[in-house]
C-alpha cells in the first residue's frame, strides 16, 4: 500500500455514516492531507462531513493543510452540509468555489476572515443553512450573503464584532427565504438593522418563524417586541 494511505495515526477517528455511506465525520488531531485526499477520491458521493468533530487535545497538532481541505471541495463534488472547527481562508475559499451543491456550512474559528466566505457566498447559491462564529468577519463579508445567498433559510451568527447594521440591510433585502435568524453576542447591532430585517419581512412575504436576540447590547426590548408581529407561526 502506498504510503500516503496509511492508516491515520491514533489520535484520528474515521467514521462512515448512513446507509448510502455518504456521511463521513473525520476528528482528532491526526488528520492529514493524505488522509482527506483518499477519502474524498474513495467516498465522491458522500454529502455530509463533518472535520474535526472530536475535540483536539492541546498536546497534540493536526498535519492538516489548505491543500487537504482544498481536496473536500475538489473531491466531494455531491457535498451539501459541511461542519469545519478548523479552517483557513484560502480552504474555505476553495470549498466555496468547487462545492456548489453545498447547502449548510457551519464555520467555528475566529481566524476566518472575508476571503473564505466571500467566495462561499458567490460559489455556492444553494446555500440554505450557514452558522458562523468568526470574529473577524465584517459587513463586506455578510453583505456578499444577502446578495448572493437568495434561498437561505437559517442564518446564525455568534460573537461577530467587526460588523455593523449594513449587513442586516443586505440580510433584510436579498435573503427573502429566511426562517430562523440568531445573534449572539453581537455588539455592533443595533434597532437600525432589525428595522431593516422588518422592512424585508414586510416586501416579501418572509417565512421568517424565529428570532433570537442574545447578548446584544445595542438591540432594545421594544424594538423586539415591535419585530415579532412580523413573525410566521410555526404552523
């Protein structure tokens, strides 16, 4: 057997999931490129992965580079949900660009910058679940969502303290098919840009059902009981 393809030292764990085997969750901190390139070229169907779904020890180091996660968009061309705890710019932009059946990406690590979901939002427009805690994004970023994500549903958006209303004008104007929006813990927010989420509502018939406000220090209780008349009932 070729070297590369060996198998993963012990701090990884390889797990094939479903019955058409097209989930495959990959953790711990042996992950390499060799690795992420053999199952992607084995396992071209599969839709779901999730890297790095167990917890890193401290003590140890993944090998993982931009070159293996660029392999996770060139190689699972049918990739729809993407769960990453560790990413660069550059392999999430490549991701963006090679995945366009993607449809729920969920990025956990404050070293994200524009570049990565700038080229998410532009490269995959099935995009319909996307759950960020990124604190280095800025309105450019978010603003290329509303713009160019039209069909997402859920839009997440945890400890963001590089953005301001613009974004949630954007939101409000191009993301018509919201049905659940969260922010936490974010600081720059203010009454303007849940204006700008209720204006949207009001345009276009919105399905939007859920709203949660959290730790954003900027947001009134008013202006959160004055959104909720614009809310769908679940039912």
């Amino acid at each position: 057997m070729d070297s590369r393809f060996r198998s993963p030292p012990t701090p990884c764990k390889v797990k094939i999931l479903g019955p058409s085997r097209d989930a495959i969750r990959i953790g711990g901190s042996g992950i390499t490129d060799a690795l992420v390139r053999l199952l992607a070229r084995r396992f071209m169907n599969a839709q779901n992965v999730y890297i790095n779904e167990i917890p890193i020890s401290l003590n140890h180091t993944s090998s993982l580079s931009d070159s293996g996660l660029a392999d996770v968009g060139d190689g699972f061309k049918r990739l729809e949900k993407l769960k990453l705890d560790m990413i660069t710019d550059a392999s999430l932009a490549a991701v963006g660009l090679l995945c366009k059946s993607l449809e729920k990406l969920l990025v956990d690590l404050e070293f994200i910058h524009n570049k990565g979901l700038l080229a998410v939002a532009k490269g995959s427009p099935q995009l319909k679940s996307l759950r960020l805690q990124c604190r280095n994004l800025t309105d450019e970023a978010l603003q290329a969502v509303g713009k160019f994500c039209q069909f997402l549903e859920l839009l997440a958006l945890y400890s963001f303290q590089n953005f301001t209303d613009k974004n949630l004008c954007a939101i409000g104007k191009g993301c018509k098919k919201l049905k659940n929006l969260t922010f936490i813990d974010c600081n720059f927010l203010s009454d303007i840009g849940l204006d700008s989420i209720a204006v949207g509502c009001t345009e276009a018939v919105t399905e939007l059902m859920h709203l949660e406000v959290n730790g954003c220090q900027n947001i009134g209780t008013s202006r959160l009981q004055s959104i909720v008349k614009f809310l769908h009932p679940p039912f």
